[in-house]
C-alpha cells in the first residue's frame, strides 16, 4: 500500500463509534492475554539488568547508611558522581539498545494480535519477528525518531506534547504494518491518523489506561503484566478501521469478484 493510498484512506475515513471499538477491544484481549503477558515478562526481562545496574547500588548504599543510623541527603549526587563518563556511555547505550528491542517487541506484538483477530495460528516466537536483521536499521531508525519527535514537543512546554501523544503512539502500529516505509513516510502517517482521530484515540486510550489501573489495584499489581497490553488494542481496531490491510483488500477484492 503507497502512501497516497494511506493517506487517502485517512481523508476519507469514516465515523467509528467508540463503544464499538472498545467492546471489540475486549474481545480481542481474551483471546490475546497470554501474548501480551508474555510480552510484558520480556521487556522486563530485557530492561531488568539496566535496573540493577543503576539501582542496586544506590539501595546498598542507602542501607548502609540506615544501619549506621547516618542519613546523607546528599546519597544520589554522591553516588552518580563516582560513576564514570565511561560507564555512564556504556549505561546509555545499553538502555538505546534495551529500548530498540522493546520497540521491535511491540511491533511484533500488533502483528500477533492481528493474526489472532483475523483467527490465524500465532506463536510465541512471532513477538521477534522484528529482531531480524533486516529490520533492525529501521526499528533503530523509528526509537531516534520517536525520541526527537517527543523531545521536540515537550520542549514547547508540555502542552503540545499532548496533542503528540496520541500520533506519537500510532508510530509502532503504522511501522508494524508497513516495514517497508520510510521512517519519514511512518511519522506523517501516525500524525495524520493520529490527528484524524484524535478525539477517539484519547478518549479510548484514557479510559483504557483508568480501566487497567482500577484492575491493577484490585488484584494487588499482580494483573499489570496481563493487562496492561490492553491499552494497546484500541489503536490497532482504529488503524484497521480506518487504513486496513493489504492482505484484507485482496480478499475483499476477490470477493466481489466472485459475486460478479
């Protein structure tokens, strides 16, 4: 699909009801819980020596200090400063690379999840599919561009960063689908979108986010790891509704042919 055929689809895009989305949203999550569990456990794991390196030694310190009864508030600068420029090189690039991955799970994740919505067979090993080598320029490419774009909106003082917000999130959903596209060509994609449904988007993905939280809490933080890609189906429905997928047009096509 060429990005004049996208964005035309966009332009033309028709009015999507919100109960719609977010009833088919949660019929979508039964059937996709344990990927998105295990999504979640493997970002975790990915980001979880990052954590300890940082982490670990500033709690050993603060408990060293506790025991002495000897509380220095000056424990953070005290710490950060005995790092070198060397490790904390080293620290960055790790969580650049830590964060390339999660993106390249995340987009895996969307196509796990339109393969089940679509009743196709999935398995666990699909949440890499963009952990190959062929992809992972552009993955890199899009986690710069993600990062700038964001850095560029909060620098306007926050506020515009929220209009960002919701195109900024379609970045991972359009780049999933349309691996072949230029990074340039995904950002003005997720922002026409994104901007074309705004409203619908952030409503969605508020009250999915207060949705998640409220069943958090009821099940002690346990549930985050289940629940917590929930956020996510909202703007996959509202990317199938409104661009769809090349796959579903030849069938389509096929379709009315047959009837002819």
């Amino acid at each position: 699909m060429t990005l004049s055929e996208i964005q035309q689809r966009i332009r033309n895009a028709k009015a999507l009801e919100f109960g719609d989305i977010f009833n088919k949203s949660i019929e979508l999550f039964k059937k996709s819980w344990l990927y998105g569990f295990l999504y979640q456990l493997f970002v975790i794991i990915i980001m979880l020596p990052f954590l300890i390196v940082l982490y670990v030694p500033l709690l050993m310190s603060m408990l060293a200090q506790a025991e002495n009864g000897d509380i220095d508030p000056n424990t953070f600068s005290g710490l950060f400063a005995g790092f070198t420029a060397f490790y904390l090189v080293l620290f960055f690039i790790g969580i650049l690379a830590a964060s390339v991955i999660q993106l390249a799970l995340h987009a895996g994740f969307y196509r796990i999840i339109k393969s089940i919505d679509e009743g196709k067979d999935v398995k666990a090993s699909d949440l890499f599919y963009f952990l190959k080598g062929k992809y992972f320029g552009s993955v890199t490419l899009l986690m710069v561009a993600t990062f700038l774009v964001s850095l560029a909106f909060a620098l306007l003082c926050y506020i515009p960063l929220i209009y960002a917000f919701i195109p900024i999130s379609f970045f991972t959903i359009v780049y999933a689908f349309n691996p072949e596209m230029s990074i340039g060509d995904i950002v003005k994609v997720s922002f026409n979108l994104g901007t074309k449904k705004w409203l619908l988007s952030f409503g969605l993905m508020v009250v999915a986010y207060l949705l998640v939280v409220l069943l958090i809490i009821v099940t002690c933080g346990i549930g985050s790891l289940f629940l917590s890609p929930f956020m996510y189906l909202p703007l996959y429905f509202i990317y199938k509704e409104v661009v769809g997928f090349e796959d579903q047009d030849e069938v389509d096509s096929i379709g009315k042919s047959e009837t002819f």
